[in-house]
C-alpha cells in the first residue's frame, strides 16, 4: 500500500514537472493506437484505397522514433547551434552592457514592446519561406523582456505566439499557405492573400488584446525569471566592453536573417539572385575560384535552415578572433548551450514523430474519408472537421495536404478556394493549442510554461476566432 502510496506521488509530481512530454507523448500514443483500430488507406486522386490494418508494435515505434531524427536532424543541430551560440553571447561583457543598455531605455514600456514584438514575429513568418530561423532572435528578445520583468505568458507572446498569429494569416509564406496554394491550383492569389490578410489583422488584435489586459493585471511581485540564456557575472575589467561591435553584430545577424528568408522571387525582385550569381561566377584567369574555396553562394530569399546555422558559427568565430575568448571557453559555453535546450530538442522530436507515424501508417486519410462522404456536396463545416483533424496530426503545413488537402482540392474542384481557406484557418487554429504544433511546442519548453497555464490564457481567443473564421467561410 505505502509502495502504491510513494509511487502516485513520485509519478504525479514527474509529470507536473515534464507537464508537456506528457501532453506531447499522449499524442504520440494516440497516433499509435489509431493504426490498431482504423485501416491503411490513402488518396488517389478522389478514391479512398485501404489496406488491412497496419499496427504499429514496440520494435515500429523505436525505429519510427529513429527515423523522426535522422528526417528532421538539420532541426536538432540547429538548436544546438543556437543554444551554443547564445550562451557565448550570454558570457561576453559587450553584449551584456548591449541588453542592459536596451532594458533600461524600455523601463516602463513593457507593453508597448511586447505588442510590437509580436506583431514584428507575426509579420515575418506571415511572409518568410521557412519560419524557423526567426527562432535565432527569440533568446534575444527574451533575456530583453525577462530584464523587464514581463511575464511568462506575455513574453510567449511577444515572440512564438506572434509566430503563431503568422501562420494562421500567412500571405507569402511558402512553407504555409505556399503549402496549400499548390494543391489548390485554381485559387486566385488576390484572393488568398485578402482573406489571410483579414485572418492575421483579426488574429493579431485579439491576441494583443487578451496579452494588454493580462499585462495590466500582472504585478512584479508575481515574477517568475524564466532566460535560458541570463547573463553571466563576469568579473569585473579595468577595459571599457566594447558595446558598439555587438550593436552592429545584432544588426547585421538581424538584416541577414530577414533578408535571407523573405521571398523576393514571389516578389518579383531579382537583385539578390543576380548578385549572387555574379559572385560565384566571378573567375580569375577563368577560374571561379570564390565557388571553389566556398562553395557556391546561396541568394537570399532561398536560404534553408543550414544556411543560418552557419551564420551563427561564423559569428562565433569572430567573437573568438577578436573578442578574445579562448576555443576551450567557446567549447564549454556550447556544451552548456546544447544541455539548456535539450528539453526544447526532446519536446520537437516527440511532435514530430507524431506526423512521422501518421505519414508512414496513414490511417488519418480513412478517418478523413468517413467524415468527408458523410455528404455528397461540398460542405464548408464537413471540411473544416476533416481539415482540423489532418493538422491535428501535421507539424507542418504540407503534411495537412498530404494527409487530406490533395482529395478535397480533387473531390471538390468547383469549392476550390473555400477549400483552401478551411485549410489555412483550421491548420493555423489548431496550431495554437495542439500538442502536435511545433511553434507552441517549443515555445512552451522553452519558457516552462505548463500546458493547462497556456491554455487558461488562450481559450477564449481560441473560441472568438472559431466564430470568426466560421463567419469568413460562410461569407466566402
């Protein structure tokens, strides 16, 4: 009895403090137990072919587990870059006076920067073509705002929750609506970035909304210090740090970030694509020898995430040859960086082998087809259920197409657009509160904040916005 008694207690208090691996493992789980109950199916074209069922054993769900690493990889090191990265900026004196310069000039405008940030994140991922290299500018922006003594939630906001805003109003972004455009091929874009356009003023001015009126109410006696990356006491040095060449370091690391991702070819504009050509063709005696000690350049609007994990190396390299800080410190400062995000890395590969169980044992794709057939017209309601469980188990947009967005986009070519803004709206929604979201996912680990704590703050948006984007649909 005191055995059963010890072991509650030790198990409850395990999963108070890993909160979101459970919440993240529950969705694994029940990925793994629809492949007991439901069959193997896929789309083809505007068929339902299924299969017997395929059930996922012991031995599957490892080398699942495996397979999310080895796919998603550039993801992990990318956020042991990062983590390292930060945590040799967290150790140099420049940077240091850098933030504390930046905080005290912010003293009493705490909301105004929350909401300006926010909407900075949201505008970025609403436009760039892959969203996860704004995550370089996060433990910036959260050492800033943990100085000022802004809540958890709010500083949540402020940065992964204005990258939520984008997704669910993306306009240009190739990695969302970009997604869902190319399976819905008769949709005008005029008309595609008028809605989302609406979906992300609306998203945003609730947000915003919910985070003002919670901000007001916070008082700093309820502060809880949650910076990764809180700058180290250094001890003290007779030479003045020198602040400048980190301002123009943090400029720069911004422009090339934004610049690199922004999709300028969407746009017409070509000066970075010719640039870059003409730098790797450049030749002496005819040979291009740029290319051949580099490797050819990448243009900006098409840099993937690896391109901005070696900006960041690069960048401490610099700091190493002219900040004077030994390799053993830079080896030390990233083996730290690597354990700080470590739940952060834990927490993505388990949202991620969610969608690697739903793609390899599509079994979505039947439970899909029930629903979908429950009427043999197009319905707006019907899709946006059908829509909402594919994002449900979809990280990321393209997988929401796969899994349901291609058979609509051919089951009902006449409802086409309608279709397409279900699409977006459900996967955008159900990326706010869905232990398969990515964004939220991390973003949670990252600043510890509980499951049930984020969802007491967001519920009520969650339901305005539904009423909302049921409004849009019907309208459109």
């Amino acid at each position: 009895m005191w055995y059963n008694f010890i072991r509650r207690k030790v198990m409850k208090k395990f999963f108070e403090k890993y909160d979101l691996l459970k919440i993240s493992g529950i969705m694994v789980l029940l990925s793994a137990i629809l492949t007991w109950l439901i069959p193997y199916g896929y789309f083809s074209g505007s068929e339902m072919v299924t299969d017997e069922i395929t059930r996922v054993g012991f031995i599957d769900f490892a080398q699942q587990g495996l397979s999310g690493i080895y796919f998603f990889a550039v993801l992990v090191t990318f956020l042991f870059v990062l983590g390292g990265f930060y945590q040799v900026l967290s150790k140099r004196a420049g940077y240091q006076k850098l933030i504390k310069t930046i905080s005290e000039k912010l003293k009493g405008k705490e909301i105004p920067f929350v909401l300006i940030t926010s909407l900075v994140f949201a505008i970025l991922t609403s436009l760039v073509n892959e969203y996860f290299p704004l995550l370089v500018l996060v433990p910036f922006v959260i050492t800033i705002l943990n100085r000022l003594k802004v809540d958890k939630i709010s500083a949540f906001v402020s940065t992964f929750g204005g990258m939520l805003v984008g997704t669910l109003g993306s306009t240009f972004s190739t990695k969302v609506v970009g997604q869902f455009t190319s399976a819905f091929t008769t949709v005008t874009t005029e008309n595609v970035i008028l809605t989302q356009t609406i979906l992300f003023v609306i998203g945003y001015l609730l947000v915003a909304t919910f985070t003002l009126l919670r901000m007001r109410k916070r008082s700093a006696k309820d502060f809880e210090a949650y910076d990764k990356f809180e700058l180290e006491k250094l001890e003290n040095s007779k030479k003045a740090p020198k602040t400048w060449a980190y301002v123009i370091g943090i400029v720069l690391f911004i422009i090339v970030t934004v610049l690199a991702y922004l999709p300028w070819e969407t746009w017409n504009i070509k000066i970075f694509t010719t640039a870059t050509d003409w730098i790797n063709e450049l030749s002496v005696g005819g040979v291009p020898f740029l290319s051949y000690v580099f490797s050819k350049f990448t243009a900006f609007g098409k840099w993937e995430i690896a391109e901005i994990q070696v900006v960041m190396i690069a960048a401490t390299l610099l700091i190493h040859w002219f900040g004077r800080m030994s390799l053993d410190e830079i080896f030390e400062s990233f083996g730290e960086g690597f354990k700080k995000m470590g739940n952060v890395i834990v927490i993505m590969l388990c949202v991620y082998l969610v969608v690697v169980i739903a793609v390899s044992y599509p079994v979505i794709p039947v439970l899909i087809d029930w629903i979908a057939t429950l009427t043999k017209n197009f319905n707006s309601f019907i899709a946006f259920a059908c829509a909402s469980i594919a994002s449900l188990f979809s990280v990321e947009a393209q997988y929401s197409v796969s899994l349901a967005g291609n058979y609509f986009a051919t089951m009902f070519k006449d409802a086409q657009e309608t279709s397409l803004i279900v699409f977006q709206s459900a996967w955008g929604w159900i990326s706010f509160f869905a232990p398969s979201s990515v964004i939220l996912m991390m973003g949670l680990s990252y600043l510890n904040i509980p499951y049930k704590d984020w969802m007491k703050f967001i519920w009520k948006f969650l339901l305005i916005m539904l009423v909302i984007i049921f409004v849009i649909i019907i309208l459109v």
